[in-house]
C-alpha cells in the first residue's frame, strides 16, 4: 500500500496527453494503468493515446518548430538550464516517483536523477556553442560556408527501464539544436516523463515544443508517427527486434535514426587484475538497477585461475543483498518490471543449470506479492547456454571461465550485439590491446559503469546506430548545409 506521502506524490502527477501545451484527456477517452511493480497494484491511471491524438501531437510540434529553430540559443540554454534547477528541486519527489513505477531502490532512483540532470545542463551549454565554418575553396575561386540547422520536428521513444535519464538524454539536446518533439514514453513507466514534462512547462518551454503521448497502442500510434512525411527524426531505445521494425517505417520517409538497442555486455577478469576492485565493478555492472539495463554484464568471462576465488567473493557479496520494495531502507535489490522478466530469469537460469552450471546462490522467484526474483549468481557455464546468447535483464551473475588472451577475446565478441564491454586488469599493454580488441561502442577498463552526459553512448552491430550523449548527442539532431560563394575579390 502507499503511504501519505506517495498519496500526494501521485495525485500531483499529470494524467493526461501534453500537446501544444495543454494537458488533455485521450480522444476516445481511453486511460492505462500504471502499476507499482512491487505490489501488483494499480497507482495511477493516466490517459491512452489514440492514433489521432499521436498526429496531433505532431501537429503541434511541426506548428512550433519554425519558431523553435530560430530561438537564439542563449534562450534556448536558458531553458534547459531552469529545467536543470527545477528537476534538482523536485529530485526527491522524482526519485520517489521512479521507484513506485519502475521498482529501483530509492538510493539507485536518486542516482538516476543526478545522471538524467547532467543531460539537461550538459546540452544547455551545447546549444550557445555550434559551430560552423568559413573559408576559401581549394581553387580560390569562392567562399565556402559551412552551417549547422536543426533536423526538423522529432520522435523519440524512451523505455521503461531508465523513465527519467532516457527523457532527459533525448530531450535535451534535440531542445538545444532548435528541434521540437513528441515523446512516447513506456506504458510501464510513463508517470516519471510526465512529472518531467510538467517541469519543462514551468521552465518555460513554448506550447508544442515537447509534446507527451502515453499510450497502450504504441504500435499504431508510432507507426502514424513515423510514416508521416512531416517527420524528419527518430529516436528509440529499447529491443533490438522492435527497433528493426522501426528502422523499416522509417525508411519510408529517409529519417535521422538514433537506435540505442540491446546488448549482451561481457565483464572481462584476468588472473592480474585486482579483485577487489573487479568485485566492486562486478556488483555495480550487474546489480544496478536490479541488472534491467542496456549496460548490465550479461556474461562474467574470468580467467581461470582465478575464477573460483571470484566466484567465491562475488556469491559472498550477492548473499548479502536485500531484496524489497525499494522504499525501504537497506533494500538493494527491487522487484523485475513485471512477470514476463520474472518467467524469463528462470527459465534463463533453469536452461543453465541443466545444461551443467553451478547455482551459487539465488535461482528462484521470491515469494509474496509483486515481480521479486532473488539475485542469483552462476559459475561454470556451459557453452551453448541460452543465458550466454540472451540479454538477461535480470539479478543474475554468470561466470564462464577462460585459459588465455584470446580465448577471452574470442568469447567476448561471440555475439550479435556491441553495445559495451568491461575489462579488469593491471596490464597497461593488456588494456591497450582489449580496446582495440574488443567489438563495443563503449568499454569500462577498471571501472564497472560506464554511462556519462559527458561522453557518446551507443554500439556497434545489433546494439544500434548513433551517440546519445557527449559532443556527438547534439549533432544527431543537426543536418549540414554547404554554401558556395562567389569570391567577393574578383
């Protein structure tokens, strides 16, 4: 049950469609609900959006971008800046909002906010900074300037499994290239985007520069979205399988595609690393946010002669975690965002178990209400194991050892997807080679998290297309335009 406090939180929340800057109720009328994860009961219900009401969000965001793109950036800045200010105000009621909906634990849902926030200032001081260029043509014939516009009007799908940083992490710097958007957040976790669209109306954001549709029709109403000829941009995080299909409707229209999709992260040991540290890394790479993100280790890859004292310390570790509502003090695992995850974990574990594999610790739902499955830790895996294969998304720690270099390597890359890799060793010259070795977008040497709005985040392969993020994230949202001049001395 609620509490007071969680009482009044939710009530304040918004329930309705944000388009050019009102809040609405669905055409047809049609509300989902939202549900606590750790209880199984509802919290909220909020307004679904129809196919109409999608194109009306589009609407209003091609009716604001004109305006928009030519807003002086300092303004722009400003904007974002506020939102900045506003959002570390409210970070309290954000972070509570993000652990009813979604399950993390409060103290992961207050990181969550600070890490969602940093996109907010990063990108406002992006937007005053883009640069062109002038110069003369190799022939001396003309002048050749070099511009920057923004893309045109956006949308942009943010999952359940980060409902702030992955608002945060799209909006921003489509905001400070001068873009307008319309923003489908995930039916699980939509409260947290509305809360925050709410903070961009008190910042000062003009009616149909971001525009907010929840919806349990995500199929229709994207695909309206994405064939509409007035749409110049899309961004999506999620599967690699959904964004495939989004990638086919985008092609109807040549879109700007920003896809950031699955991944199957390995976590490299070698018999030199420290292992205390390796531990420490292993712990944040897996259990973060309960191991449902893009970024978790999926496959702990260790070199043999140290892989049973890894094990050793790593299932001492995991015993000690609590499982909760993540509420409640001390509590550092949450529940999964629903029971499709809790039936994939166990058959995922169950597979490699019988395949061979030692079960450490863990290995089994939790009993009682809500998604609880209990963290879980795995050594000696067996090849051919689907865990190996398959995104996790889920608490469990699998350990496969290795006897060389490249072994590791070849293992590490035994896989569709290339969104980041972790590596622990003392090796200078080791390290050096695991980079250029390895086939990620992104790599943490020594470090277990890697996830910075400083830095370009994205993947390679099936892990998808694109930087969020960083110098890059901006210019995902610009296009380029050439100008030949004459030259003004003849």
């Amino acid at each position: 049950m609620t509490d007071t406090r969680e009482t009044e939180l939710l009530a304040h929340v918004p329930d309705g469609l944000f388009i050019g800057g009102r809040w609405r109720a669905a055409q047809d009328g049609d509300e989902l609900a939202v549900e606590d994860p750790a209880t199984g009961e509802v919290v909220k219900r909020i307004a679904s959006a129809t196919v109409a009401d999608g194109v009306a969000a589009l609407d209003a965001a091609v009716e604001a971008f004109p305006a928009w793109a030519v807003t002086p950036a300092r303004e722009r800045a400003e904007i974002l800046r506020r939102a900045f200010d506003l959002l570390q105000e409210r970070k309290e009621d954000i972070a509570l909002l993000m652990t009813i909906e979604m399950g993390k634990p409060l103290t992961e849902a207050r990181g969550e906010v600070a890490y969602g926030g940093e996109f907010l200032r990063w990108f406002s001081e992006a937007a005053a900074h883009l640069q062109g260029r002038y110069g003369p043509n190799p022939e001396g014939t003309g002048r050749m300037i070099v511009t920057q516009h923004p893309v045109g009007p956006c949308f942009l799908i943010t999952p359940w499994n980060f409902p702030l940083a992955m608002a945060t992490r799209k909006i921003a710097p489509a905001l400070a290239a001068g873009c307008t958007v319309v923003v489908k957040p995930a039916s699980l976790t939509p409260l947290t985007t509305l809360a925050f669209a709410r903070i961009l109306e008190d910042a000062g954001v003009p009616p149909g520069v971001v525009n907010v549709v929840t919806t349990s029709s995500s199929g229709p109403v994207s695909e309206a979205i994405i064939r509409d000829p007035r749409l110049r941009k899309l961004s999506f995080t999620g599967s690699t399988q959904v964004g495939r299909l989004l990638l086919e409707q985008a092609a109807h229209g040549v879109l700007r595609t920003s896809m950031e999709l699955g991944g199957n992260a390995p976590f490299v040991v070698f018999d030199d690393a420290d292992l205390d540290r390796a531990v420490d890394g292993a712990m944040a790479a897996k259990f973060r946010n309960i191991g449902q993100a893009c970024t978790a280790a999926n496959r702990f890859l260790v070199h043999r002669p140290v892989a049973d004292e890894f094990a050793r310390r790593v299932t001492e570790r995991v015993r000690a975690l609590r499982t909760g509502r993540g509420t409640l003090d001390g509590v550092t695992i949450g529940p999964l965002i629903d029971d499709r995850a809790v039936r994939k974990t166990g058959e995922l574990v169950d597979d490699a178990v019988r395949r061979g594999a030692t079960l450490r610790t863990g290995g089994a739902p939790v009993d009682g209400p809500g998604t609880f499955y209990a963290a879980t830790v795995l050594s000696d895996v067996r090849p051919g194991s689907a865990i190996l294969a398959e995104e996790i998304f889920g608490p469990v720690l699998a350990i496969v050892p290795f006897d060389d270099e490249d072994e590791a390597v070849r293992l590490a890359n035994d896989t569709e997807y290339g969104l980041v890799s972790y590596v622990y060793t003392q090796s200078l010259a080791r390290g050096q080679r695991m980079i250029e070795r390895l086939e990620t977008g992104m790599m943490g040497l020594n470090v277990g998290v890697v996830s910075n709005a400083a830095a370009p985040f994205g993947g390679w392969k099936l892990s998808g297309l694109g930087r969020e993020g960083g110098a890059e994230g901006i210019h995902e949202y610009l296009q380029t335009k050439y100008t030949l001049t004459a030259d003004p001395f003849a």
